[in-house]
C-alpha cells in the first residue's frame, strides 16, 4: 500500500464505515428479496408449465383413447360389412352358376328340338303339311331361346351385381387395411406414456372419480389454444367415408339379394316353360303319331278292300269272257244252218218262220256276244281303276308309313348330358313302343340320319317279320 493510499484510508470517519457497512446489507436484503420473488416466480412458472403439459398430454392421451376406440367401432362395423359382403358374393355365385346350369340344361332339349324339326323335314312330300306337330315344335323352340335369353339376360345382371360386390369389397379391404394399421399406431402411441404424466393423470383421475361431483376422466383445464376444433372435420370426414363405404356396400348387397330371388325365380319360371313345351310337343307328336297309324289302318283296309274288288273284279271278267266264248258254237251253228239252207231248191228258198226265227236268234247272239265284250271292256276299265287306286293307296300309305317313322325317330330319340356334352341317344322304353305301333319301324343309327351320339337299337326291339309274311297295321293308344 502506498503512502497516499494508507493516508486517504486512515482519513475515512466511522460513520462512513457504518453507513457503507448498512448499505451493502440493505443491498442485500433487497438482493433476497428479489431473489425470493424470482424463485416464487419461477416456481408459478414450473407448476403452470407443468400443468399445461400434464394437461395437454392428457387431452393427447384422452384423443389418442377416444380415436383408438372410434377406430375399433369403424373397424368393427367394417369386418361385420366385410363378412356379409363375402357371403353375399359366394351366395350370388351360386346363383350364377344356377343360372348357368338351367341354360346348360335348355341347350339339349333346344338342340333335340332342331334336329326333329329338320329331320321332319325329310318326310315325302305330300306328307309336308303344317300340322299341329310342327306348330308344337316351333312353339317349343321359340320358347327354349326365349328361356336361356332370360337365363342369360339373368346371368348379365348377376355379374353385373358380382362386379359392384367385388367392388365393394376392395373398397372396404382396403378401407380395413389402412384404418387396422393406423390402429396399430395409434395404439403404440397410447401403450407408449410418460410415466411421471402418467402416473399423475391416473391418480388424479381416481381422485376425481372419488370426489363428489366430479366426472370420471375429465380433462384439466387447457390454458393453450387447441386445434382439436379446426381438425375435428377431418374426423368426421373419416367417419362419413367409412359409413359411406357401409351403405354402398349394402346397397350392393340388396341389389344382389334381389337379383338372387328374380335368379330364383327366372329358373322355376323358365324351366315350367320348357316342360310344358315339352309336354305340348310330346302330345301332339303322340296325337299326330296315332293319327297317321289310324290313317294307316284305313288305308290298310282299303287296300284289301280293293283287293278284293280286284279278285272279284277278275273272276267276272273270267266269267265274262267264258260267257262270250259259249257264244262261238252256237254262232257257228247259226252260220252253219243259214248256209245248209241256202242250198234248199229255189222253190223251197222262202221267208218261212225257220227263216225267221234263224235270223232272230243270229241277231241275240249277236247283240249278246257285243254286250259282253262291252261288259268285257267296261270290266277291264274297272280291274285298271282299281288297279291305279289300290297303286295310288300303296303309295300313300308308303308316305305316311315314312312320315310315321320319321315322328317315330323323333319319338324315341333323347337328350343326356354326358361329360359336359351332349349326347342324343335311343330311349328303351320309347323305341318298345314304337315297334308296337309299327314291328317294321327301325330307329335311325350312329352315323345315319340321326342324331349325333344316338346309338343303335338293339335287335331285340326291332324284329324283322319273315319273308312273304304280312304283319299288318297295329294301333297303339299313348
């Protein structure tokens, strides 16, 4: 230290020593006093921070349990769609494919109902007529095809339904997916917690619940602005897609389910169709069947009939033409007697009763001899009509014979599916039958004429009669 300080120092009064001795105290105290005011003031600001935050993660928490528990209901009601939808589609697959089978099924009975129709064809000509068989036959088929175009038609609308469920279904796949994995999320995030927050939100929430009126869970007052508003449309939106994915869907599923029903009904509805066609068409092949074969029996009799007017016929003409030939002598002999006569004496050649009655009984023989040669001619014009008429009723009956064997064929010849084909082939029952009304009707074969896939009939349901014999007509009542 040096002098000049040591004396300034020793020129300091003891007043000055206390009063700056007081003033460093009372700086001091009020450095205390400030200082507690800071610590009060920081411990305001930690309890406010601390609260804020505990409560802004208590509203997270309480958003994140509130989302997670909107989410499993959204899920929930989508699984339950998803579910439905899955079963509507296998049941309106099924219906597809009933669908299906009825137009698998009216294929072989149109395709039988073609081949009569062109096989009829083949009748003789004077057999062509429109009868109530072909009528039948056309009704039959217009309404096959008009049964698989509503079977078909059907089958359009069915896809159509089955496009918009698969549809429907991706829609709400993919919905579930997304909405399962935020799920997920969100449910590691509200698993994932503060434990300190934690522990103070779930022991503040018990004292809560204890204390009289007050609400389990409600959230401590926030003191920082939230945007839980402005975002609380997204929410809904959310919420609207998935309602609006849900009634799409079971839009689909009603439209599908009424389809199903009119599938349901087009079927029962075509196949009654298709079987009384069928059944007018077996009658009235059955009718006209039994109408040819009485037509037959008539013809049949008629030719016998004429048989034996042509043997009757015959034996007159044989009769007659002996008649004419008993004629000869005694025309001989009237001849012989008018020249024995003229050889009488002039004198004796006079017109006398002998004379008389000789040219009277030359002029009988003679207007008889001509009488039966007209009976004669008149006799062989009726042998020759008879002839034409009985050549005329063979030739009928030849037709309607083939034109009766024709509908026989078309009688007995079925329709089976086999192996996803189908086949034509011969019913036993029908062709047993069908050799009853006519033993010499013999199915068409393999290869022939017939249908493809017919087999041929056995030989036990086709006897063949034996040469020379003649079996005859037989009528078979269906």
């Amino acid at each position: 230290m040096s002098s000049w300080d040591y004396g300034r120092m020793a020129a300091r009064h003891p007043e000055e020593w206390f009063s700056n001795s007081h003033f460093n105290m009372t700086n001091a105290k009020t450095a205390h006093s400030n200082a507690l005011d800071n610590i009060d003031t920081s411990l305001r600001a930690h309890n406010d921070c601390l609260s804020e935050n505990i409560s802004q993660y208590h509203g997270l928490h309480a958003s994140l349990d509130k989302k997670v528990n909107a989410s499993k209901l959204l899920l929930e009601m989508l699984r339950k769609r998803i579910g439905s939808v899955q079963r509507s589609i296998e049941s309106t697959r099924i219906s597809y494919s009933q669908l299906e089978e009825a137009d698998r099924q009216k294929t072989a009975p149109l395709e039988l109902c073609l081949w009569r129709i062109q096989h009829r064809g083949k009748r003789p000509d004077r057999e062509h007529i429109r009868d109530g068989l072909e009528t039948s036959l056309e009704n039959e088929r217009e309404t096959l095809e008009n049964t698989q175009q509503q079977l078909r038609e059907g089958k359009r609308k069915t896809k159509a339904a089955l496009d918009q469920l698969n549809a429907s279904l991706e829609e709400l796949t993919h919905d579930s997916e997304e909405k399962n994995q935020a799920l997920h999320i969100d449910e590691m995030c509200l698993r994932t917690t503060h434990k300190t927050w934690q522990t103070k939100i779930e022991s503040g929430a018990a004292t809560n619940r204890n204390a009289p009126g007050s609400q389990a869970n409600r959230l401590p007052p926030m003191t920082s602005r939230t945007f839980s508003d402005d975002n609380s449309g997204n929410e809904s939106q959310r919420h609207s897609n998935a309602e609006r994915l849900n009634r799409a869907a079971m839009t689909a599923e009603q439209v599908a389910a009424g389809q199903r029903d009119e599938n349901t009904q087009c079927i029962s509805r075509c196949s009654q169709m298709a079987q009384q066609a069928l059944a007018r068409t077996q009658h009235s092949m059955e009718s006209r069947i039994r109408e040819t074969q009485e037509m037959r029996s008539r013809i049949e009799g008629e030719i016998r009939e004429t048989d034996a007017k042509i043997r009757h016929t015959m034996a007159t003409t044989t009769e007659t033409r002996q008649q004419i030939q008993s004629l000869e002598e005694p025309l001989q002999l009237t001849e012989h007697r008018d020249n024995w006569r003229k050889q009488r004496a002039l004198r004796e050649q006079i017109l006398d009763p002998v004379s008389t009655q000789l040219v009277e009984h030359k002029a009988t023989l003679m207007k008889s001899h001509d009488a039966l040669r007209s009976r004669r001619d008149n006799e062989k014009f009726t042998l020759s009509d008879l002839k034409r008429n009985k050549m005329r009723l063979q030739e009928d009956l030849k037709d309607k014979t083939a034109a009766m064997h024709v509908d026989l064929d078309c009688f007995v010849h079925d329709v089976i599916s086999q192996g996803g084909r189908i086949v034509k082939t011969l019913s036993a029952p029908k062709v047993a039958k069908a050799i009853k009304i006519d033993p010499s009707f013999a199915p068409v074969a393999a290869g022939g004429d017939g249908p493809r896939g017919a087999t041929r009939v056995p030989a036990a349901y086709a006897p063949v009669p034996p040469q020379g014999q003649n079996i005859g007509s037989r009528t078979c009542r269906f």
